[in-house]
C-alpha cells in the first residue's frame, strides 16, 4: 500500500503526517475502483503505537529506524460487507 512519508528531521507533526498516510491510502483504493463514499480516512499520529517509539515534540524516544518504522502504518477496519 503506497503511504506518504517525511524524515522526522524536517519536523512535521505526526498527526499531519499519519493523516497524509490515510488519506493517501483512500485515493489508492479509490484509484482502484472503490466507491470513496465507503471509505473515511483518519490519522492518529502518535496515539496508537505499537512500540516506545515516540517522537512529538521535546519527547523523544531513541529507537532505530527500523523501530520506528513499525509505527508508520496502514490498518483497515470493516465494519460491513
């Protein structure tokens, strides 16, 4: 699944980023064929990770790139078939 992605370097919030994800993983499936309408994207940020690995503001985990990258994600939920 294509996603957009920015270093941390360059300092953007992690929620704009995650919201760029989602929304770029919406116009991938919509490219695809599916209905927009069935389909909401939504971008948590630093909310749900699955690791240590946060990095908003002053706080800053140390963790690889690898580590990181574990956050950088796209899920699906179904709610209806």
């Amino acid at each position: 699944m294509p996603a957009t992605n920015v270093p941390r370097q360059f300092g953007l919030h992690p929620m704009v980023l995650s919201g760029e994800r989602a929304g770029s993983a919406v116009n991938y499936i919509a490219g695809q064929g599916i209905d927009r309408k069935r389909m909401t994207a939504i971008g948590y940020g630093e909310s749900k990770l699955l690791n240590k690995c946060a990095c908003e503001g002053s706080y800053v985990v140390k963790c690889t790139e690898e580590e990181h990258a574990v956050n950088r994600r796209t899920e699906f939920k179904i709610m209806k078939f």
